[in-house]
C-alpha cells in the first residue's frame, strides 16, 4: 500500500502516560535535578521489524480496540499503549514480565525493546509528513529509588529524559508544559494542579507521539458539500462530506473499504464500512489481527468514489479491566514485581490505567491527541468494473496505518456526529 493519491493536511498527537504512585509520602525536594546526568549513552541492539514483530503488534492493536469499543465513538492508539507497556516492561520481574511477553505473543520485554526502538526510529519522516516521539521519566526518590539500570534502559530503548523533583502541583504544571511543547500545544494541560495532593506518588512515564503529514491534494471547496450522516438507531445527522475519487479498495465478508494515503503513500487512512446486515459492534467483534493483516494486503486497484464526514469528538478509557481481560493480570494485583525498577520492591501493583483521546478530521487535515496514565501504588492494596462505492454516512471503523509494515498506529470508530 505506498500508492500516491491526492489528500489533505494531517496532524496526529499522541501523549502516553504513565503514572507510579505509592502508598506513602515523604518530604519533597525543592528542586528538579536532570537524573540522566549520570548516564551515557549505551549501545543497544535494535530488532529489525519481521513476522513475529508485526504479528503481535496487529493482534494487540485488534484486541486493544475490541475490548474498547462500547458501541459509541472510540480513539485508541495501539502504538502508544504499546510503548508505554514497554516501558513498564523494562521495571518487571518474574510473573509480572511473563505475563506483558504473554500479552504481546511471547516476545520477551528486552526484546520487545529492541523491537520499539528499531520501529519507531524507522518510522519515515519528511517534507510532507512525520512522526516525532518523546518520552521522560519522572522519578520521585523520596521513597524508593530508581535503579539506574533502568534508567539506563529507558534511555537506551526509548530515548527517555529523566527527572527527579517533588510530585506537587508545581511539578504538574511542569510536566503539562513539557507535554504541551512535545505535541504543539494539542495536550496543554495533562494533569490538574492537585494531582498529587493525594502524596506518595514515585514514579510517571511519558511518551509524546506527534504526527503530522498533509494530503497530496486538500480537498477543493467543491469537494465539501452538505450530507447526512444516519446513526444506527437510524436518527439522521447534518454534516459536511468530504468528496474524493480514489483507487485503493477494500473487501471482505464483512465490509468494504477504502485507503486514501497521504504525502508520499508512507501512511493512509483506512476507512471500513460495515455491509449492509452487519452492524459496527458486530464489524469490531470480529476484527482481529490476522482479518486486519489480511484485508489491508487484499487491496485491489479500483476506482472508488469515496466520501469522509468532517467529524470531531473526544474519547476517554480507564483500561485496567480492558487490559486484565487480555490477561495482564499479575500487574494489578498486590505485590506485583518491580524489582527491576525499584532498588526497594516492597509489592506493587497498577491501580489504574487511563486513556484520553481527542480527534478533529476537516478538509484541511486532521488534529488527534491522546493520553494514557498508569498508576502503580504500594503493594498494601482487472477488466474496467463500474466504480466502487465506499461512503462513510453511516457508522464506520477507521485507521491511520503505518504502509511500509500495514501496522495500525491509530484505530477508532465514528457511531455518531453531527447535529
């Protein structure tokens, strides 16, 4: 799928968060002190992306939006959840690492690694389109220090920044401008003043994801004409829709689709609409990894006429039950085992997992931003056919895909907008 066909400008944000908290408080330090100082560049060995990679990575992103679709508008970023799992994976031990490497089809955390690191430093960027990534660790040592061999990893697999400081309302706004400068402004305000007013929080994790690219061709003003978007309980919504010939079909027993890619043809939006019978909950139910591989490597050279509703909404998720559910399981129970993050592991367990997205799609391009916090507390608890047709007037799935590996990067469906 690296065919050129006109499109309009695109912007993806993506902030991953992770947030470690403890049971107990102590005295904050008045200061932020750079924790990377004494850290050096290390030499890593990255894995280049192949079967077992991609397989992983299109089933976890499958299952990822399955188990978070509620029949309403989603936005989930499998790429970032994955990151920020493999960050954490670089702190676990014993059952709590074998069950992330269970998660992600075997692939041991140090591999996984390797594998993050070599993908996301391969991800194409140009004139026209990029993919900038940050990430920074944010360590309170008053209660438990940091290994340094972990945050030797996190630099050497993810490029992390590493600061020490006071977890109060200064540090959060602190951190809600160093989100803000790495994804331009679209998350400004990550965490509330009083984030840590509850004390005896250790640790947060955080990636940043921007992506950025622009259509061959913007949409021209008589492209963008009045329609009618029907919802599934068949109430009909006014909206603006985005008109474009295009030549990248899509098909299977359950739905046809259409690929528009972007500058260059190094990423598309995927856009599929169910069949007629089959409803989006029933469309979502059944996409999985290997449906998901296989339908976007049946592409076929068609000329279809296409049209995208301008939409915007946001979308927010607390993952602990979604992620338990896929068998990540150790983690949130007490006593969890963080002895490679921590130089004192006294039990810890995630306590909760967030993810917050917002998207806005109109004829000039598209402006996405997500965030996910994960919360760690003490262990005390052919021949010419007639044109395809594929118009998106009624709830549809879509995805922003990564073309060189056909991996998702974004996933998310549209059930209601308008007015």
């Amino acid at each position: 799928m690296k065919n050129k066909i006109a499109l309009s400008i695109v912007s993806f944000i993506l902030a991953s968060v992770m947030l470690f908290s403890l049971y107990s408080c102590t005295a904050a330090k008045a200061e932020t002190v750079d924790l990377m100082e004494n850290i050096t560049a290390g030499t890593v060995d990255g894995k280049a992306t192949d079967d077992t990679f991609k397989k992983a990575h299109a089933d976890f992103s499958a299952e990822l939006f399955k188990r978070s679709f509620d029949g309403e508008n989603t936005l989930i970023s499998p790429l970032s959840v994955m990151l920020a799992l493999g960050m954490l994976g670089q702190g676990l031990s014993g059952e709590s690492e074998s069950e992330l490497e269970r998660l992600f089809g075997g692939i041991e955390s140090e591999e996984l690694s390797k594998y993050l690191h070599t993908y996301i430093n391969s991800l194409p960027n140009g004139e026209k389109y990029k993919t900038d990534i940050a990430n920074s660790v944010w360590f309170n040592d008053e209660a438990y220090g940091v290994k340094e061999s972990y945050l030797q990893g996190l630099f050497d697999y993810y490029g992390a920044e590493a600061f020490r400081t006071p977890f109060n309302s200064d540090t959060a706004k602190k951190i809600n401008k160093w989100v803000a400068e790495k994804t331009d402004g679209m998350i400004d305000k990550m965490l509330n003043d009083d984030a840590f007013d509850g004390g005896g929080n250790a640790l947060m994790l955080i990636n940043t994801l921007l992506f950025d690219a622009k259509w061959d061709e913007p949409y021209r003003e008589t492209q963008v004409r009045d329609g009618v978007f029907t919802t599934e309980s068949g109430n009909e919504k006014k909206v603006s829709m985005m008109y474009s010939g295009e030549s990248i079909y899509l098909e299977d027993e359950n739905v046809t689709g259409v690929v528009k890619p972007y500058a260059d043809g190094k990423y598309s939006f995927v856009g599929l609409l169910p069949k007629d019978g089959v409803s989006i909950s029933q469309l979502a139910e059944s996409l999985d990894g290997e449906k998901i591989t296989a339908l976007l490597e049946s592409a076929s050279e068609e000329t279809v006429t296409t049209a995208i509703p301008e939409f915007s909404y946001d979308y927010g998720l607390e993952m602990s039950d979604t992620l338990r559910s896929m068998g990540l399981e150790r983690v949130f129970m007490p006593n969890g085992d963080f002895t490679d993050m921590f130089e004192s592991n006294s039990g810890f367990y995630v306590s909760k997992v967030l993810h917050k997205t917002r998207i806005e799609v109109s004829p000039n391009g598209t402006k996405a931003a997500a965030a996910t916090s994960i919360t760690v507390n003490e262990g005390c608890a052919a021949p010419v056919e007639p044109p395809k047709e594929v118009i998106l007037d009624r709830p549809f799935v879509y995805m922003i895909v990564d073309t060189e590996t056909d991996l998702p990067i974004f996933i998310g469906a549209v059930t209601d907008i308008g007015e």
